[in-house]
C-alpha cells in the first residue's frame, strides 16, 4: 500500500487529535508503564535508605549523595533530552531509557562499593530523564487538546504506582531476599518494560510522519527549526520559567520524602515500623493517583489562572510542615497517614507548569519546554535532600541514630526552599504577564512563534 493509500484510508477514520482512539490509549498505555518503571527506579533507593547506610558503610550526608547525584543528573539531562526528543521522537527516547535505567539497577544491585553505586545512580538517572518528557511529548499527537490536561495527570498519577512498587513488592523482596535480589530484578523488569513500549508505541497518529518524520504540505521533509533558536525560545520564555518555579516549589516536599528521607523519617524518627511506613507510602500513591484527574480538570477549568491552585497547595503543604514538627514529642502513625495525604493531594498541582508549556510554546519545542519547566522541582530535590543530610549530620553530632529532634532540624532546609520557591512563582507569574496574552483553557494563546527554520 503506498503513502497516499494509507493517508486515504486513515482519513475515514476518528483522528486521535478530534477524538480519543483505542489506538491513542494503547500507546498512551505503554509510554506511562515505562514511566511508571523509571518512578520505580527512582523511589526504590528511598524504601532502602537505611540498608543503604549499612551496606555501604556512610553516614547520611554521604547517602544523600546517592539522591542529589541521581536527581542532579535528571536535572541536567532535561534541556537535552528534550532537544532529543523534540528531533528524534518520544519512542526512541523512551527505549533508551529503559534499557539505560536497568543496566544502573543491576549495577547497583551487584555492587558494595560506594563510588561503583554513583555511578550506577548516574545511568539511573539519565535513563530516568526520558520517561517522564516523552509521555508529555506524545499527549499532543494523540490527544485533543482539550483532554490532554487530565490525560497528564492521569499520566503522572498511575506514574505513581512505581512508588507503590518500591514500597511494597519492592520492600518486601528487600527484606526477604536481600538488596542484590530486588535491585536485580527491578533491573531487568524495568528492561522488558522498554522493549514492551518499542513494539507498542509510535510517535504520531500518522504513519507516514511516524516512520520518515514530519511532512510539509507538499510531501517534502518539513524543515524544523534550529537547534539555536529551539534552545533560545524555551530559555527566554517566562512561561517555561514559570512551570520550571511551579515544579520547584509544589514538587519539592514529595520528592524529597519519596527519593530519601520519608522512610528514615517515619521509622527512625518517629518510630514506625517498616510495614507502617510502607503502609503510609502506599496511601501516598494512591491519593496521588485519584487526585490527578481532578487537578487536571482544575487546570482545564482555570486556565491561565490554574497558578494560583498552586499557591493555595503550597501553602497547605507548608503549613502542614509546620504543624508536624511543632511536637517535642514524635507524631505517630496516625500523622504519618495524614502526611501522606497531604503530599499525595497537593503534589499533583506541580504539573500545571506543563499545560502552560504545551498550550503556549510551539509544539516543535513542547518536550525542550517540558524539560526545563520539570528541572524545576529536580534542582529544588537535590539541594533540599543534601542540605537536610548535613543538618541531620550536625545536629546528630556524627552519630547514625538519628531522632525526632534531629529531623525537626533538618526539615528546615525543606522549609527555606519552599520560600525560595514561592519567590519564583510570584516572579515568573509577573513576567508571563507582562509578555503573553492571556490564553482561555483551550490554550490558544501563544507566547514564542518560531520564525527560523532550519534543518539543523
């Protein structure tokens, strides 16, 4: 059958773009279990924080190196895992990522020496990066835009279920089989996901762009637009910069208790055992993964306003915080569940930045948008999770027992970044308005037009 055959015969069928497809949700389907693997991926070294200290034989501040290494390298790789994406196409990437993110699990599994398992934390990360911006980068394609804000939170919710992994059969073979078996075998299951996603996604709904690459009208390659103007357009953008301060702020809080220090928190600080802490973990992901599709309608509903959601999350979370360590005495259980709560219902407004980027930025550049708009809460991890290892250093004196008292202490560098955050937000928000018009909820308003074009 040739091109012109095929472009026939998909016509008489519902677009992806007009209306959702079984196709769209297939491929939609696969690209969201590699995400879900590379949450898995991230969050299992969090469930295992405090074997972690024993097996290599370091103190905390060494250990939330493994975590600033790992979030430090995602951070970095977002930009040019964007540019990847925007020119090569999401599926390649994800591939990729998968088979890179399984070979630093078994790395790490195998391995007791310290500086082997940074390295392993390294390829975890990279491989890490390309997840999260390929699914973005498909919704587009796939999805009519005015879908595509709940099928974003639905794709960062179910990515969530990686964290259940960690906290419970991942857990459970730690406990049971030792840290070379679990990381083992999330290694190789996180490669089969990959090679899974290579048979059943494709990059566009359209075959003949899918398989040669964006056509012109006329049939011709479509010239993109250079790789200068890609990366000057998403860094002067306000509007990149404002999802990168809304990641940073609401993102911040869930991912330093999910990569580090929740566990070591509930069972070192406040007491819990590993099956409570597992327990709370688990209410975590699930009220993150019902509380994605009413965020997501909250950001179709509120449009150019969906910012300030954010700053009434933020706000709760920080409040939250306070009221938790303002007890001498360590909160039990019961607050433990209550503070999985609040970071599983709060969280999700951290990706109302990236309905900004896709409905205002080109589409040629939404993944390289994407990409820095989410370094956003990874840089804010990074700092957080290695400041809050020297506070609990310090106030632990250099002992490894670490109690409530030392955790009031170092959630104080949680608190300062939030702030810092918040500054961002207000900054930011200034900025888009001043430079964009405002764009209803369907995202029709623009603040960068590429003019350049070039085939790179």
């Amino acid at each position: 059958m040739t091109d012109q055959q095929t472009t026939a015969k998909n016509r008489t069928r519902p677009h992806p773009r007009e209306k959702i497809t079984a196709r769209a949700l297939i491929v939609w389907g696969a690209a969201v279990s590699v995400y879900i693997a590379a949450i898995a991926s991230r969050t299992s070294f969090g469930v295992a924080g405090v074997e972690a200290i024993d097996r290599f034989e370091v103190d905390a501040s060494r250990i939330a190196v493994f975590t600033a290494v790992q979030v430090g390298v995602y951070a970095a790789a977002q930009i040019p895992t964007g540019l990847l994406i925007d020119r090569f196409g999401p599926r390649r990437l994800l591939i990729a990522g998968a088979l890179i993110m399984g070979l630093g699990q078994v790395l790490l599994g195998v391995t007791a020496n310290y500086w082997v398992a940074i390295i392993a934390r390294v390829l975890i990360g990279g491989g890490d990066a390309t997840a999260f911006l390929s699914v973005m980068r498909l919704l587009p394609y796939w999805f009519p835009m005015r879908h595509a804000p709940v099928f974003a939170q639905l794709s960062a919710g179910l990515g969530q279920l990686g964290q259940f992994v960690s906290a419970v059969p991942f857990l459970a073979l730690l406990v049971g089989d030792g840290w070379v078996v679990s990381f083992v075998s999330l290694g190789s299951v996180t490669v089969l996901v990959g090679l899974a996603a290579a048979v059943a996604v494709s990059d566009s709904p359209d075959p003949v762009e899918d398989a040669h690459g964006p056509k012109d009208a006329d049939g011709t390659k479509a010239h993109g637009p250079s790789l200068r103007t890609r990366i000057k357009a998403v860094i002067t953008s306000s509007v990149c910069w404002q999802a990168f301060f809304i990641h940073f702020t609401s993102m911040v809080p869930q991912a330093t208790f999910t990569l580090l220090w929740g566990v070591p928190l509930m069972t070192l600080g406040m007491g819990l055992s590993g099956a409570q802490a597992g327990t709370a973990l688990t209410v975590n992901t699930i009220v993150i993964i019902l509380a994605g599709p009413f965020h997501g309608m909250v950001s179709a509903r509120m449009g150019a306003r969906r910012d300030i959601a954010v700053f009434i999350a933020v706000a709760v979370s920080f409040a939250f915080w306070i009221y938790l360590f303002s007890s001498d005495a360590p909160r039990g259980f019961t607050a433990a569940i209550l503070m999985n709560v609040m970071l599983g219902a709060t969280t999700p407004v951290s990706n109302f930045g990236f309905d900004y980027v896709r409905e205002r930025m080109p589409r040629e550049a939404v993944a390289t948008g994407t990409g820095l708009g989410n370094m956003g809460g990874f840089v804010a991890t990074m700092v957080a999770a290695e400041a809050m290892g020297f506070l609990l250093d310090h106030s632990a004196g250099g002992h490894q027992d670490y109690t409530w008292a030392d955790f009031q202490v170092g959630w104080i560098a949680l608190l300062v970044i939030m702030v810092i955050g918040v500054i961002g937000m207000l900054g930011s928000r200034i900025a888009v308005s001043r430079r964009t018009p405002a764009a209803p909820a369907g995202g029709t308003g623009r603040e960068v037009r590429f003019i350049e074009q070039s085939d790179d």
